[in-house]
C-alpha cells in the first residue's frame, strides 16, 4: 500500500491507491501503518513538537444496553501525550487541524443471540464511518468482533471521534470485552498530515 499526500497547489487532496485496511497498534499504543507512506518534498507541515493522537481501550468487561446505539466507555489510556482523548467524555478532541488515522477495533458479547452487530467511528455525534456490520437472517451471532481505519479530517477545534457498538438482540445483556492489554476494544488515533 502506498499513501500519496499530493502537494496543496492542486487542494491539498489525499490520494490513497489502495485502502487502508489494517492499523497495528503496540502494547504502548504505538501506531504502525502497513506499507509505505511517499510525501512530495515541501509537503509535509510539522505540528511543532507536539505529538498529537491517542490509544485507549477497555481494560474490563462493560455492560451496555441491548438495542441502543452506545458510546463505547474507554477506561483504559495506552498512549495520550497531550491529553487530546477526554476519558470523561469519551472523545478524541485534538488541538491540531489535519488529517488523522484513526483505527477502531470491538469485541462484544451477548448472552442471547444477535441479528445485528454494528461498529461505528463517530464524528462531531453523527456516525461518519461504519467499521463493521454484521446481519445474520439466523440470529444465533453470540460474539461480534470488528476491526477498520480511515483516514479523518479534523478541524481542531471542535471536531471530535467516538467509538460507538450497537447489538440488536431481542433479550438478554451485551457486553464490550475488556482486558488489560486492550487488544479487544481500542480506539487509536494518530495525526497524519497537519493543516
């Protein structure tokens, strides 16, 4: 995969010739992406020394509502250099406008079986990118397990992502799968490309 970041004289447009499908995230919520990353000489802007992006994930297991869009509540803080993921709210908020890799992986359960299993990143309280969607005509799916990345623009200042998983299932609890190294629900988000 190679990700061209084309030059701002012809609007600053991203070029991606192949889809970014898989982010891998490290025990300290290091983000590597797959291939390589080709910028024309002069195109590249420094977002000073800030780093700017987050890791987080749960670290235990997390009811939620059946049948309800939910916000996925992150407990547990990998990587967070300049504060931009908000643990109280739930949101990624970064200071620094520009384009931005963002990955998010769920794992949920249910204790009945689902027809509908759904992921989705969320910009600004709307879903803007839906990372995984399962439907099953025989409604016996017990786990669901997502898993996507797309590159995001943010304004930075009022544009926020969140993760968001919904299960529909007639009866029955949902649970989001936790665990102390955060490899089964994890929002990561790195700055790519700043304005």
């Amino acid at each position: 995969m190679t990700l061209k970041i084309v030059s701002e004289a012809t609007g600053g447009r991203i070029q991606n010739e192949t889809p970014i499908d898989v982010l891998t995230v490290g025990a300290a919520g290091l983000i590597t992406l797959p291939g390589n990353l080709v910028m024309p000489a002069g195109v590249l802007k420094q977002a000073g020394n800030k780093k700017i992006g987050c890791s987080v994930f749960i670290s235990a297991n997390t009811a939620f509502t059946r049948n309800v869009d939910t916000k996925i509540p992150y407990t547990g803080v990998g990587w967070n250099p300049n504060g931009a993921f908000n643990t109280s709210t739930n949101r990624f908020t970064p200071d620094v406008p520009g384009w931005y890799a963002v990955h998010l992986t769920s794992s949920t359960n249910g204790d009945a079986a689902s027809d509908n299993c759904q992921t989705h990143i969320n910009k600004n309280g709307f879903t803007n990118i839906t990372v995984g969607l399962t439907n099953t005509s025989s409604a016996v799916l017990l786990v669901c397990v997502h898993s996507g990345s797309q590159l995001v623009y943010m304004n930075g200042t009022t544009d926020y992502i969140e993760g968001h998983v919904y299960r529909g299932q007639a009866s029955g609890t949902c649970t989001l799968n936790g665990d102390a190294g955060g490899s089964a629900n994890r929002l990561s988000a790195i700055l790519m490309y700043p304005d």
